[in-house]
C-alpha cells in the first residue's frame, strides 16, 4: 500500500482521509520504531495493514475527541515531530494556527524553567588564593 509519507518523501504526512473526518498521520515504509511510538507519546493511535506482519503502519487522532481538538491534538504534535528533526508536512484543513502557536510558548517556558531552577553557585569558605606568578 502506498502512502503520502512515501509520495513525498517526508517524514510524516498529515491529512484528513478523503471521504472522511478522520485525521491521518502517514509515515513512510519502514519508518523507524521510535517515530512510531512518539506519535503514540502524543496521542495519534496507531494502526497496521495486516495485522498478524505489519507492512502498512499509519496512525490516527482519538475519534473520541471533537472536530477542533482532534484538530489542535495534530497540530501540537507537529511541533514535537519537527523540533525532534522529522520532516512534517501538514494540509491547510489540519493545521490550527492558534494551536501551534500555544505550543511554541508551552516549549518556551519549558525551555526557559530548568535554566531558573538552578541553585546560584555555592561559595567557598575561604577566600580564592591569588594566581602565583612565573618570573
């Protein structure tokens, strides 16, 4: 089976399934195992075609959710997916720009906490002992 990971190249391809609602994450034959459980980590569910010796591995965003978060789910996950050094590509009908946005900040300060939680550098007893020097 072909898909549009392996059409274009990419890493991962994001797309509502022509005829349907549902929310498409294509990645290309033979995808590495760990992009495959980082878009579960982000809550894509994952399929294969057949079961019993998967040769066709795609993954979906939750039915379960309504239309807007099925939405924002995808589109937070693309941020994740392009900082880790995948290639995305995204349909204009996926993608929530409000979305993405909320999710570059979310990083920011994430990036930004560790640097604040570090204690201030401990000083010593003693004063430093001059630097000798060499005639």
């Amino acid at each position: 089976m072909a898909n549009l990971a392996d059409e274009y190249g990419t890493d991962v391809e994001i797309y509502i399934k022509a005829l349907t609602t549902t929310i498409h994450a294509d990645t290309p034959t033979g995808a590495p195992a760990q992009l495959h459980d980082l878009l579960e980590c982000l809550g894509l569910e994952r399929h294969a075609y057949p079961t019993d010796a998967p040769l066709y591995i795609w993954h979906t965003v939750p039915e379960h959710l309504d239309a807007d978060e099925q939405r924002r789910l995808a589109t937070r996950a693309i941020l994740t997916l392009l900082v880790t050094g995948y290639e995305v590509n995204c349909t204009p009908d996926v993608f929530d720009e409000h979305a993405y946005q909320q999710a570059v900040q979310d990083l920011r300060s994430r990036a930004r906490r560790p640097a604040a939680r570090q204690p201030a550098p401990s000083t010593s007893p003693s004063p430093p002992t001059p630097a000798r020097r060499m005639p």
